[in-house]
C-alpha cells in the first residue's frame, strides 16, 4: 500500500503533486476512478474526485468514499490537495476527511512560496495581489468571495477552526509543536498557517512530526511534500526499541539469551529488590537511566531487566522478603512491575527515538501503560499465538508501538521474532 495517500479536486492538481513528490525520490501515480488496481510498488497515490465545480454534498461524498477505499493502516500520511488559490468545495471536502479521519485534525499550510502564494496574518496574497483581485476572484465556476484564508476553508466546520498567525509561527519548532497538542486537546478540527517562505514550511512541518498528533496535510502540495521528508527521516532515526521484561519463567530465559545471539541487545540489569525495598530508590532509578542512556547510543535494542537469565544468577526468594518486610508476595510483584514500568517511561522520554516497546508480563504491560498515563492500547494483528501487537492510546507515548508476551508464551524464538517485528513495521 502506498506511504502517502492524497485526495485532489481536479487532475491537474493530483499530477502536480505526483511530480513534487518524485523530486523528493518517491514513486507517485494519479489514480482517476478504479481501486482495483493500485500499483502496489507506489509510494504515492492521487486520487482525483473532480469536484471543484459540483455540489458541495456530491463533493463530500466523493471525497469520503475515496478516502475510505484508499486508507490503510501502512499510510504515513494522508493529504487534501486543495486549489492554491482556494477555490472550490473546501469545507466539505475537509469535513469529509475529519469524518473518516475521526481523531485526526488538520493541518493546512495555503503558502505556496515558489509559486508567489504567501499568507499573511490570514490574508492571501498571490504575487503581490490581493487574492480577491486576481484571476481566482473572477473565475466564472468557482470564483473566491474572501481574501481571508479562514473563511473560504471554515464552512462546514464552524468553531472548530483555528488561524496562527505569522507572529507565533515564527517562534519556532517547539512552540508550534505545543500549539497543535493544545489545539487538539481543545477540540479543534483544523489549524491554518499563515507562511511567506519555504523556512515556514520547514517549521511547521517539523513541529507536526515534534508533536506526534495524528493529522493530515491540508495544501496544494509544497507542505505535502516537506512533511513527507520529514516524516520520513524520523522514521529513519526511529529505530530503537526498548524491551521490558520481568518474568522469571525458564522459556523467557531461554527467550532472553537467544534474543541477545540474534540482535545487538544491551543489557541493563535491575536489581528487583531495589524496587521492593524502595530504599534511595529515586537515586538507583536516577543511575539506571544514565545508563540505559549511555546505551542507546550504542544498540538499536535495549533491554531492562529484573530476570535472573545468566548462569549462576538466583530468583529472589519471594518468601523470604515477604515475611522479612511483612508484605505479600503478590504486592511484591506489584512493586517490581511498577519499578519496571517507571523506569521504562523515564527512558522512553530520553532524546532517543523509538520504533517501539516490548513487554514481557501482563502486569508490567498493565503498569507500563498506567505509568504512561495511556487510555489503552489500539490492537492490531497477532504477531504470534498469544502474542499482540498494537499501538498506546493517549498518554505521554500515543501511538508508540507495543508488543505485549506473555511469560510462558512461546518458544525460544518468540521474543526475537517479536524484535524483528518492531524494527522492521
């Protein structure tokens, strides 16, 4: 299935996003009407609609209908091509993506720089003009009625629009990045750019992948295609993954040592009495992340770990600490899966980037998605009998792939072929 999917108004526009993305080393084709057969080695799909000119609810239609047959969990981004002279049915176009895109919210950026169309504090200027005076206000089938880019794109979604202007988006990466999670977090559907120069383009494609919100692209194509390389090349950085594992079972053992022989695993050994002890517990944790830090500069595969999985090494005597510390086995347990859990999430928010987590025992999947401040985890696919494969909802880490195992699930395979799955989606 194709990384990039775009629904464009009129061919035209879809064949002049295709050449844009070619230039940026992608395989792109405009796709008029048949979803039978989508090239299957494309990494760009246009489908056109040709619903410049009719009516607005044909138009969301068509524009829905499309979008449902070409979405796919393997896309990276999904864009609306729009005029760049915003003529046309845009607010039900929009309306027909953020229907099927249920939690995304959209990010439109109506600069096109190159071509002489720039945004100022929401009015759009085409080479120097007004918008209004220039050949789009005088088309006989579409003409605009508005220099202000916010009311020619907010019909059909009215208060759920948001304008930044050229002041805030000069701020920078970081600051945009928090305005979109804010606006999201506010209900928001759509936030419009303002942007003179392709260095604002770069911006706020930069704070979009910062921010790690699902959206979609909302331009005529140069904002498209700056957003794809960035994503891109995140995705290149984003390779690492950590694995969390606490059971003391012998196939996990067994799963452990021949998952260290197939990758380049670096170990990080948790003493588990720490965590039940609790005594300067926030100094141990505190060494722990240096360095599990200092690792990852080192492996794309990090492992943290309370399992005795070398020779000579003893599971603790549960019994023992029980009645030493007057606590029971089972908030033992408790206590070093809520260990694992925070140290995990301490490591999840270090400069690193991450294709994903790996867990073995539901309890520590429990409390690493409790830590995270996760709603739950989207379920995709069964990676292996009993073995789920998904994404976090919400939290600190939404949409950071998971892979949960049970402790006595598999053969000694199970955990590497669960690897293999992370840094290869």
């Amino acid at each position: 299935m194709a990384k990039v999917v775009m629904v464009a108004d009129d061919l035209t526009g879809a064949n002049a996003n295709c050449s844009l993305m070619k230039k940026i080393g992608l395989t792109a084709c405009s796709l008029l009407n048949s979803f039978n057969e989508i090239p299957s080695d494309m990494d760009v799909v246009a489908y056109t609609t040709n619903s410049r000119a009719i009516e607005p609810e044909e138009a969301y239609k068509r524009v829905r209908e499309g979008l449902k047959k070409l979405k796919d969990d393997e896309v990276i981004l999904y864009s609306k091509r729009i005029d760049s002279t915003l003529r046309g049915n845009l607010g039900s176009e929009l309306r027909a993506f953020l229907d099927e895109l249920e939690d995304y919210i959209g990010i439109c950026v109506p600069a096109y720089p190159d071509s002489g169309r720039i945004v100022v504090n929401g009015t759009m200027i085409v080479n120097g003009s007004l918008l209004m005076n220039t050949d789009a206000g005088k088309d006989s089938k579409t003409p605009v009625f508005s220099n202000d880019a916010e009311t020619l794109l907010s019909k059909n979604l009215e208060n759920q629009v948001k304008s930044i202007y050229l002041e805030d988006v000069e701020k920078g990466v970081d600051y945009i990045a928090e305005l979109i999670k804010s606006e999201k977090k506010k209900g928001t559907k759509l936030i419009i750019f303002d942007g003179v120069s392709n260095r604002h383009l770069e911006e706020i494609s930069k704070a979009v992948v910062v921010s790690k919100e699902k959206s979609f692209a909302v331009d005529a194509g140069p904002f498209t295609k700056v957003l794809t390389q960035k994503i891109l090349e995140n995705e290149g950085k984003d390779n690492k993954v950590l694995m969390v594992v606490g059971s003391v079972t012998d196939i996990t053992i067994k799963q452990i040592n021949e998952t260290i022989f197939d990758h380049n695993v670096k170990v990080v050994e948790v003493d588990p009495l720490k965590f039940v002890e609790e005594t300067d517990l926030e100094t141990y944790m505190t060494e722990l992340v240096r360095e599990s830090d200092t690792q990852l500069f080192e492996t794309e595969v990090l492992m943290i770990t309370t399992t005795p999985y070398r020779d000579g090494q003893s599971r603790l005597d549960l019994k023992e600490i029980s009645k030493r510390l007057n606590i029971s086995i089972d908030d033992i347990s408790i206590k070093i899966s809520n260990g694992l859990a925070k140290l995990a999430s301490k490591i999840l928010k270090l400069e690193h980037n991450f294709s994903g987590v790996f867990c073995t025992g539901g309890d520590i999947t429990v409390a690493l998605s409790e830590e995270s401040g996760a709603i739950g985890i989207e379920i995709r696919e069964e990676v292996l009998p009993l073995v789920a494969y998904g994404r976090i909802m919400g939290g600190y880490f939404p949409q950071l792939r998971i892979i949960s195992k049970g402790g006595m699930v598999g053969d000694k395979f199970a955990m590497s072929k669960c690897i293999n799955k992370l840094k290869n989606i």
